[in-house]
C-alpha cells in the first residue's frame, strides 16, 4: 500500500517526464512517520485524517473550524493525509493552530495525539522506531538514494532484475486468467437473458476459438515460473561507472546548513531537506562531478562575500540557487560494430546477453555460487570504459534560478558570472583531457518545486556582448545517428545500454527488414530512427507537437527519407495511416472484410502472389513513460485489426503488466481479438538501481 500512496503522493504534486522519475523514485521512498502536519511553501501536508474522507469532506472539516484562505485542497478516498494550499503564510498559521486545538480535543482518538506537531531537523535525525533502533534519515548518504545498489556485486544485479521481470510476466498470466473468468460469467449472463450471441463467446465453436486462443495461458500455469512466455535473459549494461548522461543536481544546505549541491537525502515529508555530495554514486560521470564540485566550491567560497545568494529552501520558498544539471553527448563508447547503425550490428547485442539459468532447480545453488565469483572478475573485465567528453563530445549545463526582485539584478548576474567561470576553469583543468561547456543556460523557476514550468524562461547562462543566438542544443550519438537534445528532451540516460535494448528491439520488431513499423508515442523519434534502417517504413506518432518537430529534425539531420512523422491522438492517426499504406501491405492487402465470398477469396490470393508488396506486415512499438500506455491508445492498438505485432519497451514491468491485460484478454469482439505474449528480454539499463527495462513481443 505505500507504494501506491507514494505514486499517488507523486501524482498530487506534480507530474513528471520519464527521466526524472528515475531519479525521483530514487530519492523519495515512502516511510510511514507519527508526524501530523509538515508545512511547505503555501502548502501544508496535513496527515492523520480519516481515510474515508474525500476532498469535499476535507473542505467541510475546514469551514466547520472556521479555517480560511485556502486554495486549494487534494485529498483523495483511501488516504490519511492531504495537501492544503494557502494564499498566505499567516492565514496557513491559523489553519494549523485550528486543527492542532482540533486534535488536542478529541485526543487519542484516531491517533491524533501528535497532530500538527512540526518536525525540526534535530527531531528528524533522533526520530527512532519502536524497537529503539536509529531510523535512517539525514545522515543517510546520497549514494544510498540515488543508487542503493552501489555496493552489491553485479552479477547479484541482474539476478534480481532478471527476477522482477518474471514476476512481472506472471503477473501478466494471473491477471489475464481472472479478466477472462469474469469476462465469461458476464458473457454466460448475458447470452441467459437474451437468446442471441452477440458477443463472440458461449456456444462450442466460440469456446474452442477461445481455448485456441489462450493455449499459452495453460502452458503458462504449467510453467514454474508461471510467466505469460519465455523470458530469455538479461541484457547487461556495457557500462557499468558514471553511464548517465545527464545528471540534476539538488542545490540546497546539507546537515551543516553549508551550500551543497547533490541530491535530498532527507524527506521533505519529515521537514528535513538536507542535500548530501554525489559521493560514491557510481552512475554520475566523472564530468558531472568536475563540474558539481566546481559550482559547489564557488558557493562555499563566496560565504559572506557580496556576491553570496542563499540556497533554495522548499519550506518556505525562498532562495536563488536551485538546481544544476550537467547533460553530455557523444562521451560514450559505441557498442554496435559498424557506425552505420544497420541491422548487421544487431547480433552486438548478443555478446551482453545473459541467459536464463534453470536457477530454481534443485542442487543448482551450489553451481550457481561458484560460477558467480568467476562471473563477476568476467563481467568487469568486460566493461567498457566510463563515458568521458571526447575530441567532438558536447557538455551542456543548465543552472535553475529563483530570479526573486529581493536579490537585486545587479548581485544575480555576477553570482551567474561567477559561478561560470568556475566551472569553466575547472573543465579546462580536467584530466585526462580538458573540455568544454559547449552551451550554458539559465532557467527561470519560481514554483515551490523543482520540477520548472515546460514554457520556464531558459536563456544564456550570462549576457555578454554578442552572445545572444549561441546554440541551445547540444548533439548524442546512438546507433551511427545524431540526436539534438534540448534541456528538456527525453533522451535515455544510458547510451550505450540503449544502444542494445534498440537493436534488440529492431530485430524483434521486423526480422525480415520489411515491416511498416508504427512507433506509438514516438516523442522526439528515438526509437523510429534507430530502427529506420532495419524496416521498411516508420510512421511516428505523437499527440505532443513540439515532438513532432524535434522528430522531423532529428529525421533530416540523419538523411532518413523511409520515416514520417503524425501530430495528434493514437486513435485517430493509426487509422488514418494504416488506410493509406495498407494496400501495400502483405499481411493486410484484402482481407480487412471478413466475409468474402471463395471465388473473390482465391482471386485476391492470386493476385496476392502477383502482387509485389512494399511492406510485409504492420508491427508497432511503444516505448510509454513509468505510468505505461493510456487506456486509449491500447484500445487503439487493439480495434485496429490490421496490426499484428506489438512490441512493448517497458521502463517499469509493473505498469506493462497492467497494460498487457487490456491487450491480451477477452473482451467483446468489436474491441478487436486479443494478442498473444511470445517472448521477452530484460535489458539493465540503470546499473546500482532496482530499475530494469523488458522487452516484450505480442503478437495476433
């Protein structure tokens, strides 16, 4: 259940993208506190409350105590906390005097005795659970949050990467075996009421379409694993230190109050918001740090000088240095043979692949254990280097602002001046070899969170004379193409990984190269264009149209001229799209109208024979965000019969899991016929992190 209360914790208060979820899941683990009310900004979390209370019961609760000038109220069914928005500090002072009189009356009932107590940060670090032991809190280190896994050996990695994703693929059989029961006790209702069969299923012929149909469901229940279909291994990461490209660094106080740069070790919920150095955190590059370090220094080395600007404090909402992020391309190593990027490098994938083992077979233990201490001296032996700024490498560094009136415009652009400098400096002293921060932005953020506005001001980092149309971009390498990335882009964070995971998913998608391959949800086209090479055609999709733009960009600056690029909702385009390409099509050429009669059938398939198709088949892939696909675009992808294969890149099985459900049931047959698991792959993308990325193939 915490979990579920974090990820709808996360969702009231604020979204996020794909990337920075990554990091934030990391830091922001859920604990259970005795803590009432921890205030914020304009926002106080007020927690205890009862768990049948919805946000109408909340405001009434308010306006029964006379508690005034809130704004905003979030408080759903299910939990025992809320989050209350005020216009101004004083009128939330009032609000929280009145709800902790409130708890004092009614006493120990529903536990409310500590209501509205504020933590300090002493409190936060003495706190201890029942059992006298030290919670852990401030004093965690930030290698802790940002990867837990950082001291345990590899090879024990993959082995629990591997084992999240079969659990996810068992998952996938369990819920699809309940969805199907419940399916056919509706349909059995229904067909007892009215006489007729409307809906596909019931009478004999039906069912055995039917047990047909989910012959892997019984094969899976007969699996140990129970999984929905094979999982073939894991594919390591090639890289295994300093493989992110692009670092966000917290810029607050640490437990000492000195200005810090790094990442929350402690929980704002506990009103504890220490920062903690990168130290030891094994997945920050090594130019990330020379340049963290740097700013760092400047900010201690100016205390009481007249350039000093305090840190961003989300208490109160006050501060000016906020975030840093360092983002590089074209420092990693390549992975594939040829720079091509065609599909003669795809087996390069192979070399990182490890298979499944029959791990839970009796006596394999012993096995097991030995051959992982020679696994782990061969698994680093293996690794390639650590991604560093090369002869034609891009160093990007954004620093976030709070351009509050109070500092003085003066005072910020010469702390912006002198925090450039030092990590110009630095970059110029770094060893190996010297590089350079190719483009230095600003970016204006007044929000009690981190997360800036999408239209934020980001401009050049200092204004000086004819500096104004410097590039804004900088350039990665992946697959033998050439991305430009804003600050803001989606981009995976481990290039060479990726470059795995999307060869692998190319030969899946199209073995033969002739598929019309629909990247769903294509965002800026990473995808698609990796794999324009290996198929016949891409058509990208995407509901956001600045993607859309970043796609066809991305598309000239690599000369694809088989890709093409659809602004507006998966629902609408599939169908558009698949109407004016499907009669090149193989697979879809004349059989849309199932009920043709023989003699037009054996016509058509002469002229099938004849016919010289562009395409061989129609195979989507989808790469969705944490949160998985929209309810929409699976129904999409489902109605559209003309589409056979799907596959589903996945940065959280849980959520492909969930979504599989929608794709591989029974449901009613205008909602199209369900598809089959076939064969998955785990890839590590995220090294000293629980997270892995699956690869899933279904097909119909």
């Amino acid at each position: 259940m915490a979990d579920e209360e974090e990820k709808e914790e996360e969702e009231t208060t604020f979204t996020t993208t794909k990337e920075e979820e990554e990091e934030e899941e990391e830091e922001d683990t859920m604990r259970v506190v005795p803590v009432k009310v921890v205030a914020s900004g304009g926002t106080a979390l007020v927690r205890g409350l009862p768990s049948n209370w919805d946000e109408r019961a909340m405001r009434k609760a308010l306006d029964d105590m006379k508690a005034t000038g809130h704004t905003s109220i979030k408080k759903r069914k299910g939990w025992t906390h809320a989050f209350v928005t005020f216009n101004f500090p004083s009128e939330r002072k009032g609000c929280l005097e009145k709800l902790r009189a409130r708890a004092a009356r009614e006493g120990g009932k529903g536990g409310g005795g500590g209501f509205g107590k504020k933590v300090t940060m002493r409190d936060a670090k003495e706190k201890k659970d029942g059992n006298g032991k030290t919670k852990k809190t401030a004093t965690t280190e930030a290698k802790e949050a940002v990867c837990p896994l950082w001291n345990v050996t590899y090879s024990e990695q993959l082995k629990r990467k591997k084992a999240k994703v079969k659990k996810a693929l068992a998952m996938v059989t369990e819920m699809v075996g309940k969805t199907n029961e419940k399916f056919k006790k509706s349909t059995r209702r229904h067909h007892h009421h009215h006489h007729h069969h409307r809906d596909g299923v019931g009478d004999d012929e039906d069912e055995r379409a039917t047990s047909e149909r989910f012959g892997w469901l019984k094969e899976a229940n007969a699996r140990k694993s129970k999984g929905c279909c094979e999982l073939i291994g894991i594919v390591r990461s090639p890289v295994l230190e300093g493989y992110r490209n692009k670092s966000e660094f917290t810029i607050g106080n640490n437990s000492k109050g000195q200005p810090t740069i790094g990442f929350n070790v402690g929980l704002f919920r506990e009103g504890n918001i220490a920062v903690g150095e990168p130290v030891g955190c094994r997945n920050i590059s090594k130019a990330a740090i020379c340049v963290q370090e740097a700013a760092q220094k400047y900010l201690r080395d100016v205390i009481g000088k007249d350039e000093e600007l305090p840190t961003w404090d989300k208490r109160n909402g006050s501060g000016f240095w906020r975030l840093l992020i360092v983002r590089e391309g074209g420092c990693a190593p390549s992975v594939l043979d040829d720079s091509s990027g065609t599909n003669r490098a795809a087996p390069a994938w192979r070399k990182w692949l490890r298979l499944e083992g029959e791990e839970d077979d009796v006596g394999g233990d012993i096995i097991r254990t030995t051959n992982n201490v020679c696994n782990e001296d061969a698994e680093n032996a293996l690794s390639l280097d650590a991604p560093t700024p090369k002869e034609n490498s891009d160093v990007m560094v954004v620093v976030q602002i709070n351009p509050s009136k109070e500092f003085g415009t003066e005072k910020m652009e010469k702390a912006l001046k002198g925090i450039r400098d030092a990590m110009e400096s630095a970059a110029n002293a770094y060893e190996p070899k010297p590089f350079s921060i190719t483009v230095q932005l600003r970016q204006h953020n007044e929000l009690v969170s981190n997360m800036a506005a999408a239209d934020a001001h980001t401009s050049e980092l200092v204004v000086e004379n004819g500096n104004t149309n410097k590039p804004m971009v900088i350039y990665e390498h992946m697959c033998g193409l050439k991305f430009s990335l804003s600050h803001s882009a989606f981009f995976q964070v481990n290039t060479a990984a990726a470059e795995l995971l999307y060869a692998l998913a190319g030969e899946w998608a199209s073995p033969n190269g002739k598929s019309l391959l629909l990247d769903v949800c294509c965002g800026t086209g990473t995808i698609g264009l990796t794999l324009a090479s290996s198929v016949g055609k891409v058509v990208g999709l995407d509901i956001v149209e600045d993607a859309i733009r970043n796609a066809e960009m991305n598309s000239k600056l690599n000369d694809r001229d088989n890709c093409e690029w659809v602004a507006g909702k998966a629902e609408d385009t599939l169908d558009v799209v698949l109407r004016k390409y499907g009669k090149d099509v193989r697979t879809v050429f004349g059989n849309t109208d199932e009920e043709r009669n023989k003699e037009v059938e054996e016509e058509e398939e002469e002229k099938k024979d004849k016919q010289e198709f562009l395409y061989e088949d129609v195979v989507a892939i989808v790469d969705p965000p944490r949160c998985g696909l929209h309810k929409r675009v699976l129904n999409a992808l489902r109605k559209e019969t003309r589409l056979r294969k799907i596959v589903y890149v996945s940065c959280n099985p849980e959520s492909m899991a969930q979504n599989c459900v929608e794709l591989c049931s029974l449901k009613p047959a205008h909602l199209g016929p369900p598809f089959l698991p076939r064969k998955a792959m785990a890839v590590d993308l995220f090294p000293h992190t629980a997270h892995c990325e699956a690869v899933l193939v279904l097909e119909r």
